[in-house]
C-alpha cells in the first residue's frame, strides 16, 4: 500500500492433522481469511512451502492445484456463492460436471445430496427463491457432493440468524464425525468455541493455538 509493505501472513508455521476439527479466530484483518485461501489453494504465498497429504503443492501449475481443489477440498462461504440462474440441483451437480463424473453417477450423488440435506423439495428452485438458510444447505451440499477430505468454511454462518445458523453449524460437524477435516474462520467466539482445536490470529501471525475437549 503505497510504500508500505503489509504482510497478510507473516511468518506462519501450521500443521492440521487429517480429521481435525479446527476454528481459525481473529478481527477482521488479522489473516484469517488468508490463510483459508492459501490452505485452499485460491491463493499462493510469496514464500515459504505447503504441504497437502504429504504433497507439496506450493509450485504446482494452476491446473494441477485446480485438480486438488476439485477432488480434495469443498469451501463454504458468508455470501454462498450459487449460480443465480441455475437451481438447486444444478448447483449440487456442479462440481461433478466439472469433475467428469458420468451421467448416471451425478444423478444418484444429486439425489443424495438434496435428501441428505433436506432439499427435495426445493430441488428446481432458483438460488432467489430460497431461504438463506437453504441457500447455505445447497451451498454445503454443493461443497460435499464430490467427497472431499477437507471442508474449508469461512463465516459460514455470517449471513444468517442464530437459530438458522445453529443448523448449518451441526450439518458441518456431522460431515467432520463423519471423517472429514473441518476448518472454520469466524470471528464469532461463541462458534470459534465449538471447535476441538482453536488457532488466534492477529496481524498475520498466530497467537495461541490451543486444543480443548468440546464433549
């Protein structure tokens, strides 16, 4: 910014192990969003090495980082993120289309998915015409369709009431029971407190790093 060099990140050092349950707290501006990105591939660090499943992916092309992106990781976000023009369905399938799944396959996991999440009936409607607390359901069920091991939510529950967001919170952790790592960004700390480890960030470094027992 003008002279002045602003570091996002600076001089961070993390490992999250396979099935983790973790939040990732701080004000808006502390990096958190940053780190999401790069963890998630969206973004690529100036320096220093990443490592998925035992893989650097640091220098990899963005087609191969696309590829991981597709088979590995499913991101939820504050504002959704649908295609308006496409419905419900659509949106699940998505992802499967991209990822050369064949016909019959997308069907069976779309179906799934709108059952899992309680969609059925809201299958053939547009992103306008749902709640935001449906939207966010197609939105987690877009994220999950091709199985990833990791799901990457950041303010999950931004846009939504508390109630509404309690909701979509249990659907995330039933996916993590289920075996699938979970990292969530918010700045709330009543949700950040659901997490079995709990990493704080400011300035672009982290803070404290604790893990606590949620049961």
């Amino acid at each position: 910014m003008g002279d002045q060099a602003v570091y996002a990140l600076n001089n961070i050092n993390l490992q999250i192990t396979s099935g983790e349950y973790v939040s990732i707290m701080g004000p808006s501006g502390s990096g958190k969003s940053t780190l999401l990105n790069i963890i998630g591939l969206l973004d690529k660090p100036d320096s220093g090495r990443y490592e998925l499943d035992e893989k650097l992916v640091t220098d990899l092309s963005e087609t191969e980082q696309a590829q991981i992106r597709r088979e590995k990781i499913g991101f939820v976000f504050q504002s959704f993120h649908l295609v308006p023009r496409l419905t419900a369905a659509e949106n699940i399938e998505l992802p499967l289309l991209l990822g050369g799944v064949s016909p019959e396959q997308r069907q069976r996991r779309v179906n799934d998915a709108l059952n899992a999440f309680e969609l059925k009936q809201r299958a053939n409607h547009r992103p306008a015409e749902l709640s935001g607390g449906q939207r966010q359901r197609v939105a987690i069920a877009r994220a999950t369709v091709m199985q990833p091991s990791v799901i990457l939510a950041d303010e999950p529950t931004g846009n939504l009431d508390h109630q509404i967001g309690a909701e979509v919170m249990l659907l995330l952790e039933n996916l993590h029971h289920q075996g699938t790592t979970l990292i969530v960004v918010t700045h709330d700390r009543e949700l950040g407190g659901r997490a079995h480890r709990q990493i704080g960030m400011r300035d672009g470094k982290i803070l404290t790093d604790q893990f606590h027992d949620t049961h």
